[in-house]
C-alpha cells in the first residue's frame, strides 16, 4: 500500500464532510427556486463548485492537482445533492399519492 492511502476510502469524517455540503446545496438551491425562481440544476451545480474551490483555497498546501479534483468533487457533490434532492421528492409523493404542490419546498430538478 502506498504511504499516501489511509487503506481507507471513506471515514468518518469524509462522510460529515459531504453530508454537510450535500444538504447546503439543496438548502442554498431551493431556498433560491422559491424566492427568485432560479434554476435548480444551475444553481445547484454552482454551488457545488462554490465549495469544492472554497475547500481547495482554504487547505494549508494545495497542490496542483487539487485544482483539477476540485472540478470532480463539485460534480460528486451536485449528483449527491439531486439524488437526494429527489429521493426527498419522490419520498413525499409516494406518502401522499398526489403530486407535489407548488408551493411546497422540496421540488424536483430534473
């Protein structure tokens, strides 16, 4: 095993970390939808790259190829965003057996 690799994929904290940037892009995206009507996806995806640069400017020593990453942790960060986004979405019609209601904060995005 190389010196770099932990011989863990996820931890802990990796999995707080996402968590937390997943749920501020849904709140950040649907608070946006419902008060300006912006899009969903872009808005979403944007945020996304928002936190995953922020991350890259705030580490002690970024790298090169952080930089790069950053770009593949933004779009690991707005697929895991939508797909909660639409579990939560679905979740709500399927309890209900009615489609959701325009006014209500959780929207698709697709």
């Amino acid at each position: 095993m190389s010196a770099g690799l932990s011989g863990q994929l996820f931890t802990a904290v990796n999995i707080g970390s996402v968590t937390i940037a997943t749920s501020a892009i849904i709140v950040v995206t649907n608070t946006l939808y419902t008060l300006f009507r912006l899009s969903t996806k872009w808005t979403a995806f944007a945020m996304a790259l928002i936190i995953a640069y922020l991350n890259v400017i705030f580490s002690s020593m970024p790298q090169w190829f952080d930089w790069i990453l950053a770009f593949v942790n933004a779009c690991l960060l707005f697929c895991s965003a939508l797909g909660l986004n639409e579990i939560v979405v679905r979740s709500g019609k399927v309890q209900t057996k009615e489609p959701v209601q325009e006014g209500k904060f959780f929207k698709s995005w697709l």
